[in-house]
C-alpha cells in the first residue's frame, strides 16, 4: 500500500469541479486509493469530455451544482461531512474571460469564497486545499520564476480574478479571522497554482493539446497563434501528485503546510508551443494535418511565464516525475486509444497511466509514490 492510499483510503473527499479536464483525473486517482469521492461541479464543459469518456457519474456520487449557490453546497456538506476538500471548480479559459469577464470574476472569487465559507462553518473538514493558477502572478515577463512570495495581479480579468481568490484565501487563512468570526474555529487552508496542464480527456476550447487534437481527427491543419509563447508545461498528473502529498503533510503538520504552493516541471521542461505541436505531429503521425503559424491572431496573452517550485522541492521533497517526452507520448497514447475502435475502456486507459506515472515516481524515489 502506497502512502497516498494508506493515507486517502476511506477518507471522504469533496471534489469541486469534478466534471472539468483536471478534476476527472483527480476524482479517478482519488478513487483507485479508496477515498469516498463526492463531486460537486456543473455539467461537462465540453463533449466529448473525460467525464464522459470514463463514465464517471456511474462510479461514485456526482452533483450537478454551481459553486456559487451557497445553499445547495451547505446542503451537501451537511450531507457527506467531507474529511477534506479540494475546490478545483473555476471558469479556466484565458480568452473566455475576455467575452466574460463578469462570469469569471463571480466563479472564480464568489465561488472560491463559498467553498472557504461553507468549509469553515462545516466541522468534518480539516483541510482545504484550493486550486487557483500560476497565472495569478503578476506577470512582468521575467526570465526566471515566480515565487509564492512574489506580487499577485493580472491585466487579464483571468488572471486577476485568480489573484482576488488567493487574497479570499489568506484571508480565511488568517487566525484572526477565523478567531473573530462568527462560529470560530481553525480551518487549515493550501492554495496551490500549477502551470499549464496537459494529458488526455481534454477537449477544452482554445487549449493547445485539444486543438491540435481536433485538427488531427478532422484532417485539417493546425493553426497556431503565439509560436513562441513558454509555458510550463506538464502533465495533469504532476501536480495532482503535489496536491495529494500535499493534502497529507497538512493533517499531519498544518501549521507547517497550510501555506501556498508552487507545481511545476523542471525548468528544462519548458518549451515553446511550436516546440509542443512539432513532438505530438512526430509522435501521431497524421497524414492529412500540417502546421501552420498565424502570428496575427496572437492575442493578449503573456509569451512567458514559469513558476519557481523551490519551496515544494525542499520541504515537500516534491518534484516532476515526467519529462516532456513522456508526458507527450502518454497524451498521443490516450488519444490514440480513445479514437480506436479497439482501444480499452477511456477509464481503464487513466487508472492504467496513474499506475505508470505513480510507478516512475517510485522508481524515482519521490516519497508520495513509496510504498
């Protein structure tokens, strides 16, 4: 038995944003270690989608709420008494929140402030940790990383509105405030904000990975608009790793761990986004689908950013598993898989892959993954 399943099996674990790219493989790895997985999150965002894919409203309980209405989360709290809670619901699309912004500043702090709120007002949760982004930086076009330390903001209401939850989170945060509110009690509190995420089951709008994947099965070509934008990418189950390690250090040291958190590839993993189409058109082999680069479209977005995950190396003892290689032949694996007519089962393709990470992971003597 790992430490991870020694640690989540028969835990009852509430999981915002269940239905969404990331939160589908958190609640499948939360079960294949025998946690009771509650949860909670709107419809699909997109169809297909690795909710849908993996069946995962057959496989444990499923919510279809908005995390913005407070009384329906109070409800299900008061239902399930989560042990801990993962709050990874959000409106996660840079360019959406452009056409949106109203709708991305309400989910992303309103919502976040509800699920601190109910957690803390909730006796059975011990810990929250809140998923926001790397982008929550302000963002000054530094070569080197940003650190937990360093200035928040954004000129992206995206970005902004994941700096206005992180102040919602150090103020619940805070001892004085949980001290002086009505119903005191102490809640241990982690953000943690990971760079960009990528693995199979996403099918997201305006994300590169599902891009190029739709271009590939529809025989077109793809077309990209920021060629040399870095980004840090890594696998979805990078910083899941980080967060379920994470998840154990607080209950057992909170003051120690309840603080904000860094999770990201080695620095020599981070590569341009043609850097990125170029490996998975290699790996897939289309016939039928080229690049093409239209840098006139570029948009607003920033063309570097990387996070410093110092702090998570040294007192987590946390780090990467993956390189770029591997995590891109994992995606075009899953892929491949999905749109064959012989492929296994899309979640038995997941489980398959947490075990081969988790098993790199050992190999590579990172202690989450010891047994």
């Amino acid at each position: 038995m790992s430490k991870l399943e020694d640690f989540y099996k028969g835990k009852t674990v509430l999981v915002t944003g269940h239905t969404g790219f990331k939160g589908s493989w958190l609640t499948i790895w939360l079960s294949q270690l025998g946690a009771n997985v509650i949860g909670y999150s709107l419809e699909p965002p997109s169809s297909p989608s690795n909710f849908e894919a993996c069946n995962l409203k057959e496989r444990f309980e499923s919510i279809i709420g908005d995390v913005r209405d407070q009384e329906k989360l109070r409800e299900v709290f008061n239902k399930f008494n989560p042990d801990i809670v993962f709050h990874l619901a959000a409106q996660a699309i840079v360019r959406h929140s452009f056409n949106d912004p109203i709708d991305t500043f309400s989910v992303n702090v309103m919502g976040t402030i509800n699920i601190l709120e109910v957690s803390r007002l909730t006796k059975s949760v011990k810990a929250v940790i809140s998923i926001t982004s790397d982008k929550c930086y302000l963002n000054k076009g530094w070569e080197w990383g940003y650190r937990e330390s360093d200035e928040l903001g954004g000129y992206d209401p995206y970005s902004s509105s994941k700096a206005c939850a992180e102040l919602a989170i150090a103020c619940y945060s805070d001892n004085r405030f949980q001290n002086a509110a009505v119903n005191p009690r102490t809640l241990h509190i982690a953000s943690v904000r990971a760079g960009n995420v990528i693995g199979g089951g996403d099918w997201a709008v305006n994300r590169i990975i599902p891009d190029i994947v739709r271009s590939i099965v529809s025989k077109q070509d793809i077309v990209i608009r920021s060629p040399n934008a870095t980004r840090p990418w890594q696998h979805v189950m990078e910083p899941l790793s980080g967060y379920l390690w994470l998840g154990i250090n607080i209950f057992e040291e909170p003051e120690k761990y309840a603080s904000a958190w860094n999770f990201g590839p080695h620095e020599t993993e981070i590569k341009k986004v043609k850097n990125i189409v170029d490996n998975i058109l290699n790996l897939w082999d289309p016939k039928y689908t080229k690049l093409i680069i239209d840098e006139d479209c570029s948009g607003a977005e920033s063309k570097l950013l990387s996070l410093d995950c110092a702090k998570a190396r040294h007192k987590l003892n946390w780090r990467a598993t993956w390189s770029i290689d591997e995590t891109l032949d994992a995606i075009v694996s899953w892929y491949k898989n999905y749109y064959s007519s012989t492929g296994v089962d899309s979640y038995e393709m997941v489980q398959m892959q947490i075990s081969q990470y988790s098993e790199s992971a050992r190999l590579r003597g990172l202690p989450w993954a010891q047994k």
